[in-house]
C-alpha cells in the first residue's frame, strides 16, 4: 500500500466530486437560496433591510386587497398575525426543531396571559407592579413550568409525550376553572398595558388601537429571532437536530439529551408565556375561555404549515394562519376545515413545509464552505508534483 | 488495489500482514486528527477489561461469562458466527443494554450503570453496523455534534455569543475540516448527511465517532457491504486510527480484513468466548477452524 489518501472507490471518488460540486453550485430548485447563501453579509442586509421595514409598518401602509377591512380592524389583524408568529416560533422550537410533539403548547400561552393578568388586573390580590415586568415575569413563571412538565415527561417519546402534553394543556385550563383565585369564566379585567401617552393625552396602548402593540410585538420576534438564531448555531441547536434525527444516535454519541430536550422545552416554554403576556396586555381580559385544545393545534397546524424548523416559514405560517380567517371572514367558521385540508394537501404536496429549507448549525460555517470549495478546485486541477503528505490530507 | 481477483472470494486466508510501523510521522492529516490529544501513552497495558460479563434475553443467554482485556494501541479484532454475541457484546459495553452479570472497565473505572453519554465522554465511542447519521445535517454537523463531548457552552453562552462559545464553534469547524480530511471526505463536508454515498456514510460514522476523542473506538461491522477494493482502503484507515494512537475495536465478518488489519483476535461462539489470540493463532486454532473457519479452511 502507498500513501493513497483514504478513500473509497473510483466510483464513488466520482460521485464525492459530483456532490461536492452540486453542492456548490446552484440546483434548480435550491437557486434562490444558494444564491442568497453565497451572497455578502453586507448585501443580505441591504435586502433584508426594506422588507422589514414594510413589514414593522404594515399596519400603517393598510395595503389594499391583502387588508381585511372592512370586515376587521387592520392593525388588530395584524397584531393577532404577530402574536401567532411569535407562538409558531416558539413552538417550533419544542416541535421542528428538537422534535418532541406537544399538544398541550397552549397550557404555557395560558400560564403568561394569567401572570400578566394576575400582576396587574385591580380583579387581582396580587402585588401589582408595571406592565413591562410582567413579560420576563411570565418568561420565568412559564420556565418553570415547562422544566416542572419536562422532567418526568420527556423521558417519553412520540406519540406518548403529544398525549401526556395534551393533557398539561387541558390540566392549566381547569386548573384557571377550579381555583377560585383564578376567577374562572368571570376573568380578569383591565389588565396592563405598558406606559406611554400620546400628544393628546390618549394611551398609546390601547385594546382597540393595534398598531403600538404590533410593533411591540414585531420588535420581540426579532429580538426573539436573533436570539434562537445564535442557539441554532451552537451545540444546543445542533443537540436539537440530532435528537429529533435519531435520539439514540445522539445520546449514543455523548450528547446528554435529556438535558438538551429540556433545554428546549424551557426555551419554547418561555417564548409561549412571552406570547400569552403580550395577548393578555392587548386584550386587556383574560378568562378560561381562550385555552382550549383546538387552540394548541391551531398552533402546530401553523408551524407544520410555515415549514416546521424553519424560523421564517414558521413565521409566515403563524401569520397565515391568522390571517386567513380574519380576511376571509365569511369562510371562517370553516377555518378548522380548511386548515384540515390544507394539512393533507400539504403533506402529500409538500411535506417539508411552505418554506422547508433546512437550518445552519454552524456559526461559522463559511470558512468552512470555502475551504471545500477549494479543495473541489484543487482536485480539480492536481498540481504537477503532488506532495504525497498534501495529497494523505486531502 | 487494482487486482480482479478480489472480486472472488479468497481461497486461503490471507497472511497475516504485520502492522504498520506505529507513528508515520509524514502523515499531516493524521497529526491533525490527533491534535489535543496525549499520544497513547503505555502502549500495551490493559485499557478496557471486560470481566465475566454476561447478557441475558428472557431466558435466552446472549453472553455467558465473557472475559477479555483490550490493550492499549492495539487493534482487536471481535469475530464469531452469527448471532455469536458480537454486537450484544458492543451494546453492553457501551450501555445499550444493561448487562444481567459482570462488569466492564474502562481504565478500571467500571462502565456498569453509567449512561451512555457518559460512557462516551469518558471515552468509548462507537459506529453502527446499520448506519445512523443525522440525515438532515450536513458532514461537518455531524462531526460537531461529536465533537460536543468536549464543549461546555450552555444555552445562554450560545444565545449571547459568549467568548468560549465563540472560539469552541471555530474549533468545530477546525477539527471537524480535519476530521473530515482524515477519513476522506472533505469534499462533501457541506453535503447532507443523507445524501452521501454509502462508503462515505461510513466513513463519516467513523469521523463522528473519533470527534468524541476516544480512547477505545468500536467499530461493528465497518465494512458491510463494501467492494474489495473499498475494504483494502477501509484496513489502511483503521491502521491510520491506530497509527495516530487510537485504540480500536473491530467486529468484522469478512475474514480478509479481520486477519490482515487486526493484532489479536477474541473469538465467540454461542455467546461463550472460544479463542483469544494473534491471528496467525486463530488461524490455526483448530476448535475456531471447526467452528467459524470450517469451511473455508478445508477448501
């Protein structure tokens, strides 16, 4: 044996350089997100940046045809758009990215509506205090729970833990009917809102004035984003993948999964409580009534619609899922119908999602890019007197 | 390597083929692969004993009483008929299933009742007879998540882009690259798991497995369903492993590259241990001609 560098066969010595260059260059279907990935940082931003900014002035722009006036207020539309967003992404953190089925992702909304409710409603006992405290307040209380919820479920799988989910979700509800404390259908009115007044004297938050509190909300998903990007790039969000990959595979290869599912179920948790505190301000009332089942699959029907692990498309599937129903006004007692179908249609069609490109785990995967690229160029064109310790390494 | 005779199945089993000379220092990849890592030191002494270990089915005993030593820097080769016990054998010591009797210790720490994440970090990796990548995630991912074995960073560290978060996601990528180039196939790095050619699925298992920088690495059956000429190259990676102070463990059936890449050879039999030995021994052994080799040897 020489020093030939270890690899296969010349067949498959063939094939690697095909995939490595298919892998560099755009496909047909893959064109417009190849070409994006391989675009400058400086660039993505220059698009990235105008989009966005149509996007946090939506309400505001009132967009003909796509508007669902007159049937419903435009910004209250768009505010409800926000806040399923901001539940799709969390959730999609539990379901599309670490794979664990949760059915019961209501029960967390629930648990951050009732803290913000509960600090802040005069319905309540509790020590009042500000508005805007209530949202890390009801991150933290939803942390907690989603850890209490995690520890003895998560050593189930699949099927057993979207049951035992299922059931947390219905336990807040009744929990929120049975304890007095809670006030039940009765509710809590005039919860909080954050401060601020405008030129004439009038709140800027009010329950029927939308825009402030979609920006608001638009402000948290990019917050939110940025932050659960980083995750994604990280060992947690690559522990996420493996497990709902193949678990075993993963805890086999050194990764404590267990605590890496919690991990997530804490992180998804938190973002649903942030989501619940944002409703609870809006609407200014909160009672059992909003929390049931057909809620949390409402929920995962919009992350499984935007394209589960995908932050954008769970996103838009949020946004959609909201949306539809509120343009539409006269199909929306059908929604459950159409979801339904859509469901179907889209799993025979297209069952990676809307948007359904995979996530990068690599926070610095471009060095790495380019240095297979290179190596594809290398191979390419051998140089006239190959090292034979250069061509081991290659 | 070119030779068409190795499309048919070999009349007489090879010579044992000495190993190659331990540490080839003009191997730049290989120093790479074993970057950070104390070259084996001691070579020879006992790394993992596997003590009267016993696995139980229901009344079905896979393993009955089963002692060997693995020493360190040595390849073992792990062969038998089957259902012999080989892979049972794999799972119990790396806690898979839970052994009904004796004990398994790795640097005489026993890997009895330990999870199996901590079995890996404490320094027994491993690949399947049936691949299990990641599909999803590219060649390089998969190599990182091996490589969090030896990363500390935690959920709020990645979520802020704390310093060592920083510099343990460069050393991902550095260690992965050169992981990737060790094995051979660092062109496909950005590639999808899934999307690999088989041969190379393979050999990313093995890339992933060393990332967890073991001390003892387990490979079940790497060879399944390769062509003879992918095989040869599969021996020359495995004596590479060795080389750069790996210690390996290998369960293989086909008999070519058991005998011409390992340095001793257990035997097992209806899960009891029939022979130990270097292979020209077992070659010879007449209990594993009439046994295992039967066949082959009277052709």
């Amino acid at each position: 044996m020489s020093t030939e560098p270890v690899l296969g066969s010349e067949g498959a010595q063939k094939h690697l350089e095909e995939l490595a260059e298919h892998a560099n260059k755009p496909g047909r279907f893959a064109g417009l997100n190849q070409w994006w990935e391989q675009q400058p940082r400086v660039k993505q931003w220059a698009i990235l940046l105008p989009i966005a900014a149509i996007v946090f002035f939506l309400p505001v722009i009132n967009p003909p045809i796509i508007t669902t006036e007159p049937g419903n207020d435009w910004p209250l539309a768009c505010f409800d758009m926000a806040r399923f967003a901001l539940v799709a992404l969390g959730l999609n953190v539990v379901v599309g990215q670490a794979g664990l089925l949760d059915l019961g992702y209501v029960g967390f909304f629930a648990v951050g509506s009732y803290v913000a409710a509960l600090w802040t409603s005069p319905d309540s006992s509790a020590v009042h205090i500000p508005y805007l405290w209530t949202l890390p307040l009801a991150m933290l209380v939803t942390v907690v729970f989603g850890v209490c919820l995690g520890i003895p479920t998560l050593r189930l799988r699949g099927d057993y833990l979207a049951i035992v989910t299922l059931g947390f979700g219905e336990i807040i509800r009744l929990l929120a009917t049975i304890i007095p404390a809670m006030r039940g259908q009765q509710g809590f009115k005039e919860v909080g809102h954050p401060p601020g007044t405008g030129s004439d004297g009038v709140p800027i938050f009010t329950n029927n004035h939308g825009t402030p509190w979609y920006m608001l909300t638009v402000g948290i998903i990019v917050l939110v984003m940025i932050l659960l990007g980083n995750i994604e790039r990280s060992r947690v969000g690559r522990a996420w993948i493996a497990i709902r990959e193949d678990e075993d595979a993963a805890e086999i290869m050194g990764v404590p999964t267990f605590k890496f599912k919690i991990w997530a179920f804490a992180t998804g948790a938190a973002i649903g409580g942030l989501s619940g505190a944002l409703f609870a301000g809006q609407v200014g009332f909160v009672n059992n009534q909003k929390f049931d089942v057909v809620t949390s699959v409402l929920f995962l029907c919009a992350v499984i619609l935007g394209g589960s692990g995908n932050k954008l498309g769970v996103i838009i599937g949020g946004a959609l899922v909201s949306y539809i129903p509120n343009r539409f006004t006269s199909i929306a007692d059908y929604k459950y119908l159409i979801f339904g179908v859509a469901l179907v249609l889209l799993m025979i069609f297209r069952s990676q999602g809307l948007i359904g490109a995979r996530a990068h785990l690599l926070a610095y995967a471009r060095s790495a890019r380019a240095r297979t690229r290179e190596l594809a160029a290398r191979r390419r064109t051998p140089e006239p007197t190959p090292d034979p310790a250069q061509e081991a390494a290659s | 390597m070119t030779d068409q005779n190795h499309d048919e199945i070999p009349e007489v089993i090879p010579d044992y083929v000495e190993p190659a000379a331990p540490p080839s220092l003009d191997s730049e990849a290989a120093e790479k692969a074993a970057a950070e890592r104390d070259i084996a030191v001691g070579v020879g002494e006992t790394l993992v004993e596997i003590d009267n270990l016993s696995v139980k089915f229901g009344g079905l005993t896979a393993l009955d009483s089963v002692s060997f030593d693995i020493k360190r820097g040595e390849i073992l080769g792990l062969i038998g008929p089957n259902g012999a016990g080989k892979t049972t054998c794999f799972n119990a010591m790396t806690g898979v299933y839970k052994p009904s009797g004796g004990d398994v210790r790795l640097e005489g720490v026993s890997l009895l009742r330990k999870k199996q994440h901590t079995i890996t970090r404490m320094g027994l990796a491993r690949t399947f007879q049936n691949i299990r990548l990641w599909g999803e995630m590219t060649a390089l991912e998969n190599v990182a998540v091996g490589l969090d074995t030896r990363h500390h960073t935690s959920l709020f560290g990645a979520m802020f882009g704390i310093p060592r978060h920083r510099r343990e996601e460069r050393s991902s990528i550095e260690r992965g690259m050169a992981l990737l180039e060790f094995v051979g196939i660092a062109d496909a790095a950005m590639t999808k798991a899934s999307a690999l050619p088989y041969g190379h699925q393979r050999r990313l298992e093995i890339a992933r497995a060393l990332a967890t920088d073991p001390k003892l690495l387990c490979l079940d059956e790497p060879a399944a369903g390769f062509n003879p000429a992918e095989k040869e190259n599969l021996m020359e990676l495995i004596r590479s492993i060795r080389d750069d102070g790996y210690t390996v463990l290998l369960i293989e059936h086909d008999m070519k590259l058991v005998m011409g890449v390992t340095d001793r050879i257990v035997v097992l039999e209806f899960g009891k241990l029939l022979a130990e030995g270097p292979p020209k021994e077992i070659r010879e052994n007449p209990a594993v001609i009439s046994a295992y080799l039967g066949e082959e040897a009277q052709v």
